[in-house]
C-alpha cells in the first residue's frame, strides 16, 4: 500500500499530488519523477515510486506536447490540450475568496468530467461530472480522495461548462495555484457516463462503443463507495478481478468476480464486492477508455479490442 503519485507537465517534474489525500503539493519531489520524456517517463530511486521488488502500475494520458496560455475566462490558464484525445491539463490561480471564475479549458468542447486540486494547501480533489441519467451536474461534486456521496455544491457555480470554459468557485483556497484534468467523451475512444445497479450477481451491462482498458467508477449515491479502478494489464482476461482504488492508499485488492471488459462495452459480475453492485438502482458514474488504434478512414477512433 501507498500513496497515488500523480504528475503533470503543467506543472512539471518532480511536483507530486496524491489523489488519495487532501495534501498541498509537494515541489522538490527529484527522486520520484524525474522528467517527462518523448517515449515515456525517467523514474529516481524513492522507493515510492521504484521500490525494488515491487509492482508498480501506471496510468499515462497524453496531451498537447506544450503548454500555451488560455485567456477564454475571466482568469488567465495555462492549457496542455490533446483535442483529438479530449484531454487537457489546464493550470489556473483564482484571485477572489467565495467567488466563482470561469477558466479556459482550451477543448473546444465542453467537458463531461472535471477534477480540480488546490496545489498550496490542504484542500479536497473536486469532481464535476456530466452525462445523461447522472442527476450530478453543475449543483453537485464528489470528492477523488474521498467515499462520499455526492454533494450539494456550489463549486461549479451552478453553471455547466461551455465549449471554451468551465466555472470554479476556490472558497478559502483563492491565491492558490489550482490543476483542472478535464475530459470529454471522444467516440470510439472514450465515454464518461452513467450506469445503474440491479442488486444481482448477473449485473448491467454498459455499452460504450470499444473494448475498454481502463475503467474508473464511483458509485454517486453512496457514502461509502469507492473510485474503483480496473485497466487490462493488471487483469489482461475476463473477469477482470483486480482493483485499485483512487481514495485510499491499500494496497490492490483481488475479487473472485469484478467485471468484464467486452468489444462494445463492459458488465458488472458481482453483487457481493462492497459498494460494487450491492444496491438496486444505485447510479454510478464511470470513465472508460478503449484499447484502440488511432483513428480510421471516417474520421474516428477504431476499435482494435
């Protein structure tokens, strides 16, 4: 067990948060990750992050190569935008306590999921999501390092992002440096969605339109559920029966039945793992993303499941 390392190159190297507390950043991090690379990432020696004999997994998203100013809102960003992909990394300050600004994403299309850290100081990882069935929206947000349910908010300043900007309110954390990981769904690619539970063991299926590799869910009305977290490479053959989990720092869990991962979609298969497909009609929200091969001759991702 440990802490979820993330890493952006918005703000650089070697400057860790941790998905699974409400931690300030840390900015002197150089024997974690020491640098980006155009093939992958040089690790250091902390044991965190390349502890002999330990396994370790990795989750990469790659966007726009280099980061350009963004004034579409009412505060300045820095923006690292991969528009094919759906994918930004925006950096903003906000300046006024309690006070909602809009700040540019730079997608061009407005984002169904967003999650916002305070980098200066002791604050929660909000979550935005917007997709059909979801009843989150622009008044509600989840906490990354947290189980909660969702919560009456007014971060997103009751407003639902646009094409160009999305609506943060900083509360107490005005004056401190923010990171914004935004995503929209991209056919073929990606899908942010919605699903509902049936309490049974032969549980609902999803179609997200590819074979996924790596799958995020929250239950939503729950305030104990868990972001489980399941890819193809910890569990490369249905069903897929290893978790990690966002808001906790354990160690990996392994199920005797979790999900499948199919050529269209994927299937819960369990309603005995806690907070998984216990409850009938629970809403839980997802990220998916497909095993895919760039784009075909029609403009969209093809499937390679």
């Amino acid at each position: 067990g440990d802490n979820h390392h993330l890493y952006d190159t918005v703000r650089g190297a070697a400057k860790t948060l941790f998905s699974n507390t409400t931690d300030a950043e840390q900015t002197s991090d150089t024997d974690r990750l020491s640098s980006f690379n155009g093939n992958g990432f040089t690790l250091g020696s902390n044991y965190r992050v390349n502890g002999n004999s330990r396994t370790f997994t990795a989750w990469c998203w790659k966007a726009g190569g280099t980061s350009v100013a963004n004034n579409d809102g009412a505060i300045a960003s820095t923006v690292n935008v991969n528009k094919e992909a759906g994918f930004s990394i925006v950096g903003f300050q906000p300046t006024a306590a309690s006070t909602a600004v809009t700040v540019g994403h730079g997608l061009g299309v407005a984002p169904h999921m967003i999650i916002v850290k305070s980098r200066g100081s002791s604050a929660n990882w909000d979550v935005f999501h917007n997709s059909p069935g979801s009843s989150m929206g622009a008044g509600n947000k989840l906490y990354l390092n947290g189980t909660n349910s969702q919560i009456s908010s007014g971060a997103w300043g009751s407003t639902l992002p646009t094409t160009s900007v999305f609506t943060f309110n900083p509360g107490s954390q005005n004056n401190n440096n923010h990171i914004a990981y935004c995503w929209h769904s991209v056919p073929g690619y990606s899908k942010i969605g919605t699903y509902r539970t049936n309490g049974n063991a032969n549980g609902p299926y999803e179609h997200t339109g590819f074979k996924p590799a790596w799958i995020m869910f929250k239950n939503q009305n729950s305030s104990s559920g868990p972001w489980y977290i399941v890819d193809n490479k910890r569990s490369p053959y249905n069903v897929r029966t290893k978790s990690l989990q966002a808001q906790t720092s354990s160690d990996e869990a392994t199920n005797a039945d979790l999900i499948d991962f199919y050529s269209m979609g994927f299937k819960i298969r369990t309603n005995s793992v806690t907070q998984v497909n216990n409850n009938t009609s629970d809403r839980y929200i997802y990220m998916a993303f497909s095993e895919q091969s760039g784009r075909n001759e029609f403009g969209t991702f093809a499937n390679a499941g």
